[in-house]
C-alpha cells in the first residue's frame, strides 16, 4: 500500500484537536456514506442524527450539534486517515459535501485575472503565453493590483484599457461590479482527499488551483471551510471561455477536503480571510512546483461572493459549497523554456493550510480516473436501505 504522505495524520488542522472537524466516510460495511465528526482520536459516525451533512449544516448552531450527537459507529483517526491516503481497507474519506451545488467564483485575485487574459491572448497555446505575459504585464500588471473591483477607479480603468485595446472579459468580471460565479461539478461529484484528481487526456496545458471553499447553507449563511482543487484545462479555456464548462467540469476535476471546518468559539470567518494557502506538487520525473498565496489578497470578500451566489436572485435550498478563486497560477517552466507548467500523470498534489489541513491527490487522466455513479437517487436509496431516512 503506497501512501500520498508519510505521515498520514499530516492531513489534519495544525490544531485539530480544538476544532470542529465534521466530513463524510464511505462505510464499505454498509455500501454507502456516513456523516461523521472527528472527536479525540476517532472518526465518530453522526449519521443516525445527520443522515446527510446537509442535515448537520441545517441546525441553528451545526458545531455543537456534531460534539453533541450520539454516535452509531467509531472508528481510529489514524486507520481512517491511513486508508484515505494508501487505499487500504475500512471507511475511507470522501469530499465533506453531498446534497449542496459545488460553485466557483474565478477571477478573483489580480494574479490569476492577468493570467487569464494570458490564455485568452495566447489562444490557449502554452508556447505563446511567455511572450503573451511580458506584453500583458507591463501593460496592465501591477497597475490593477489596489483597485476594488465595481468601484468609481475600476470603472476609470476600464476606460483606459478599452482605449488602449487591452480590455478583456476576464477583466469584466475581475474588475466589474459582478464576479464570476459558474458550476463547478455536479452534486456528489466532487472527490476527497487520497482520491486521484483529473485532467481530460486531450490537455497540453493544465493546471491545480488551490482555494479555499466556503460552505454555505440555503438560507445564506456561511457555516465553515475546507481546500478545493478547481482543476482547469489552461488550453480549453484559452480558446474561448465559452468552453469554461469542458475546461472545468470533467471527471474528478473537482477536489475538496479533508474535512469541513466548521465555525465554532475558535474559528470564523476572520480566520479565513487572514489564510494562507500553500501548493506544492511533486512529480515523478523529480518536479517540484512549491507556491503561496494569501485570502488577504482577495479582490472581494468572501460574504460578497457568498451574496453574488445566493440571494433573492438565486436559491439554493441544500446549500451550496463555494470556491473562493486562487491567486496561484503557475508558470514555471516545467518541460521546455518558455513552455510554463503543466500536469504529468502521477503529480501528487498538496493543498494545505494550518487551519483547514492538507488536501492531497495524484493526477490521473479524467477517463482513467474512477468514475462517477453514485448519483443523488443512489444516496437516497441507500440511506432508505440503512434505515437512516426517518
């Protein structure tokens, strides 16, 4: 059994003890998912009190409801975290989501924005970008880095860029009144941490995007955290960002994990905001992309972009998970001088950050990786089954 980490229990919060760590497990025992809470050193299955976490986040207060809740069932943190992570036998960690839409907000950090206007420049071509990025980043680069995006100066610049002919529509949404917001996977479709995560076999050019992902619920209000990988095809979304769906929604593109954190006493929406993010993939031909980034640099709030997504203007009555945007888009050149990075087959992927842990996942082509079937009617069948639907 080969493991994604030498230390398995290297996954969780730096103080994981003192947070409230809810999530979900495949109980192979029971052929279906359980809710479950991390308390002391166990996994504790919750689901006779929460048989979806979309029931967990529906309590007026959802982290004292996971201490508080009765368990059916118990198991060693370390076994649950070691089978995640090597593929061995018992409950195994799935993506901390179920019955809630997996959004994405993009363009949200003026780093990722410029590199956006790259792929677009560049026609989605990896050769082109390097020459493509020198143009871009003096003419527009560090200029844009203070303005808040809807305001009077946003709309100023805007102005100049269109005069200048540098205007793009990654730049509308970057430094628009409306962010981005679009579906990153179908519900139940995401994959946790140990899981491979894919890319579609006819990318070149591709890349991790490290994020944070704020869960919310049907009525707006944001409850906790986790890591997300928007894994996204550089080169399809460089041809036309008409084709954001293909670039974004393939099998097991979308990543989250380890477990949801959930906003109790020592944890809030400050911390998130103040959080930083590190990258780092290890590949097996020796490449090692290690990165930073900050939520401190976000061009808008996380409650802003939560109010972008659900509102009057749209409801979500499961809730829905939403990924924040990165500011991280590598462009270290990995296999020829100029040509900027891109995913091999076998890349361990590492998302982490001391509060929320560390999501981690190996590349695999999207067909190759398992596919997904059990669906929202399969999740109801089997809860029925287990006699948790009351």
């Amino acid at each position: 059994m080969t493991t994604l980490l030498d230390d398995p229990s290297a996954v969780l919060p730096a103080d994981w003890s003192a947070a409230t760590l809810v999530g979900r497990v495949h109980r192979p025992d029971e052929g279906g998912p359980s809710t479950v809470v991390v308390r002391g050193g166990e996994v504790v299955d919750i689901t006779d009190s929460a048989p979806t976490l979309t029931d967990l986040l529906a309590h007026d207060d959802p982290a004292e409801a996971a201490r508080s809740a009765p368990g059916r069932a118990r198991w060693p943190l370390a076994d649950v975290l070691a089978a995640s992570l090597g593929g061995g036998p018992g409950p195994h960690l799935l993506a901390p989501a179920d019955l809630q839409v997996l959004k994405a907000a993009g363009v949200t950090f003026v780093t990722s924005m410029v590199e956006r206007v790259i792929e677009e420049r560049a026609g989605g071509d990896a050769a082109r970008a390097e020459t493509v990025r020198a143009v871009v980043e003096q003419a527009i680069g560090g200029a844009l880095a203070s303005v808040v995006p809807g305001s009077a100066e946003a709309e100023k610049v805007k102005q100049v860029l269109l005069r200048d002919g540098l205007w793009s529509q990654y730049l509308e949404v970057g430094l628009g009144p409306d962010p981005e917001i679009f579906t990153k996977a179908p519900v139940l479709a995401a994959v946790g941490t140990g899981a491979e995560v894919g890319v579609a076999e006819m990318s070149t050019w591709n890349n991790p995007e490290p994020e944070v992902v704020l869960a919310i619920r049907g009525d707006g209000r944001i409850v906790g955290a986790t890591l997300g990988n928007d894994v996204n095809l550089r080169d399809v979304e460089g041809r036309s960002a008409l084709l954001l769906p293909k670039a974004k929604d393939n099998n097991a593109s979308a990543a989250l994990g380890p477990f949801l954190r959930l906003f109790d006493g020592g944890f809030g929406l400050d911390d998130v905001r103040a959080m930083d993010v590190r990258l780092h993939v290890v590949g097996t031909d020796g490449f090692v992309l290690d990165g930073h980034s900050t939520m401190r640099e976000i061009s808008r709030d996380p409650v802003d972009l939560a109010r972008a997504a659900i509102g009057r203007h749209h409801q979500y009555p499961d809730g829905l998970f939403l990924y924040t945007g990165t500011l991280f888009a590598p462009t270290e050149d990995r296999d020829a001088p100029g040509a900027g990075f891109t995913h091999h087959l076998g890349d361990v992927v590492r998302i982490s950050t001391p509060q929320l842990g560390t999501l981690v996942n190996r590349v695999a082509h999207a067909e190759n990786c398992p596919e997904w079937t059990f669906g929202i009617r399969d999740l109801m069948t089997n809860l029925l089954n287990r006699g948790l639907l009351r």
